[in-house]
C-alpha cells in the first residue's frame, strides 16, 4: 500500500462534473489533457477546491500517484498544501 518511493509532481488539473461515478458526489478533479497522466486518473484533492470554484476551474497542485490496498492508483495532494487557482 502506498508509494513512498515515487516522487511529487506539479501538475495542473480541473474540475468536472461525473455522475454516478460512485465516489463522494458528482464533482471530481482530474489532470488536463497533455499532462502527464490521463484524465481518467482520480485526483484526491482538498474539499474546497471542488466547492469553492466554478467547474471547469483549473490549479496547479503538488501531487504524488499513489495506491491503496485493494484498489488502484490515484493522484494525492494533501488538503494543507496550498494550490494555485489558474482560471474560473
């Protein structure tokens, strides 16, 4: 479990709306197009980040891919870390 030997990146990322998608509500944060990872990669990201911005919002955050156990990889900021807001 975990990845403690990967490193951090700086990525950009976005919010968008996925319905049904079975994690917590409609609205995920997930890489842009051209980053280095897909856009399908779940992006665990601070609350407000999704609440406190328009969808389609973009941020450059700090980010490790990481795992859990039983489950797959994702992409991990911690809520404390700051980010920037690029557009709303």
């Amino acid at each position: 479990m975990g990845m403690p030997d990967e490193p951090y990146y700086t990525i950009i990322v976005e919010t968008v709306r996925i319905r049904g998608s079975g994690l917590h509500g409609d609205i995920h944060v997930r890489p842009v197009a051209g980053e280095r990872f897909p856009q399908s990669l779940h992006v665990r990201s601070p609350k407000e980040m999704r609440r406190d911005y328009p969808l389609g919002t973009r941020f450059r955050i700090y980010a490790k891919l990481t795992d859990r156990e039983g489950g797959g990889q994702f992409l991990h900021t911690h809520h404390s870390w700051p980010y920037e807001v690029l557009d709303e």
